[in-house]
C-alpha cells in the first residue's frame, strides 16, 4: 500500500494525543514514534507537538498541517485502491449517446488503461450492470445529491420575438440536469463502482 509513514505517526498521535498510545496502534517502538515527528519537524522546520501533562497536544502549526497530512494519506489510499486489479470481468452500462460521448468515455478509456482486465459494454436500460441518465433538477438550488455524479448545466438559445434591425434576436434558456450513476441491485462489485463513480466525477 502507498503511504508516508511519518505522516502516518503524525496522524496517529494527534488522534491518540499520545506516543506511547500510538506507538501501541501502530506496533512499532515509542522511541520510533519520537524520531518519526522530529525528523518531519526537522524537514517542515516547524514544531508539531507540545507536551502537557501526560498528553501531547497539536501547535497551531500542527493543527494547520493535519488537515494536510490526512489529505495526503486519503490520496494514498485512493491511488492504491485503485490500481489494486479486478477478476477479469464485463460490466454492461446503459447511457445515452450524449452523455456517453462527451463524459463517459473519456473515463472509461482512461479507467481501462489501468484495467484492462474489465471491459465495458453498452447495452439497453433494464440489462445493464450501471445506468448512466440525465434527471431534471429540482429548481436552480446547485446542491448536488449524493447519488449524483455532477449537476450539469445545459444552455440553449432560441430564436426570441425581438428583432434587432433585420436579425431576430436570439434569448438564451438554462436548465440544470442531474447526471445520475445507478449500478443495478444485482451488481454487487462495490469497489468498482466507486472507482467508476470517482473516476466519471473527475
């Protein structure tokens, strides 16, 4: 798995406000502990930690820098979840040509240069493994729902009443549509789905 270890410590101590404690939940030795934050306090040339009471707590420095570390250490673990390899398998997906064209296959291609072992194949909606669909949003409120993959939005001119000299004038309308990613109840390999998900979101 892909990590950097000395954020790790970081991270742990700041949990568990404690070397001992850490050094415990990562079962490594305490004076590792304490050489793991010095050199990172060494290499960012600012303290982390501070010693009160038989606790240690975040400097304002640390506090700033664990919303950092815990960033890092998620992208880690997003890269290795996914280049860790699939059962070699066929995924059917139902999308419109629309859709497809211009935001799907794009990720897919991408997705497959990693994943060769799973291929995609487009079928019709009640026998596909993922629907892919475009829903009307509720209102003009950008709050994208957690089902969702991005709200997105569609604008279209059409010719209007006014005319400017002997030009008719153009007025343009907007709506904002929901693209809506469902793996049907039978498709159970959740791990590709979220990568899916992830990957058509970015």
């Amino acid at each position: 798995m892909l990590e950097d270890f000395k954020l790790k410590v970081f991270v742990e101590v700041s949990r568990e406000k404690s070397f001992t404690r850490a050094a415990a939940a990562l079962s490594i030795s305490q004076p590792a502990v304490s050489q793991n934050i010095a050199e990172l306090e060494k290499q960012l040339g600012t303290k982390l930690f501070e010693r009160r009471r038989g606790e240690v707590l975040l400097t304002d420095a640390g506090q700033v820098f664990l919303s950092h570390a815990e960033k890092i250490l998620e992208e880690y673990s997003r890269a290795s979840d996914f280049f860790g390899s699939f059962p070699h398998s066929e995924v059917r997906i139902s999308v419109s040509e629309e859709i497809y064209s211009n935001m799907v296959a794009p990720a897919l291609g991408t997705f497959v240069k990693v994943h060769p072992e799973v291929s995609f194949v487009r079928c019709m909606f009640g026998d596909a493994d993922v629907r892919i669909f475009l829903r009307p949003a509720a209102g003009l409120q950008l709050i994208v729902p957690e089902d969702t993959l991005a709200r997105v939005r569609v604008s279209v001119s059409r010719p209007s009443a006014i005319k400017t000299g002997d030009q008719p004038a153009t007025r343009e309308t907007t709506s904002y549509y929901d693209v809506v990613f469902e793996p049907s109840p039978a498709f159970s390999c959740t791990r590709l789905c979220r990568l899916l998900r992830e990957s058509l979101i970015s």
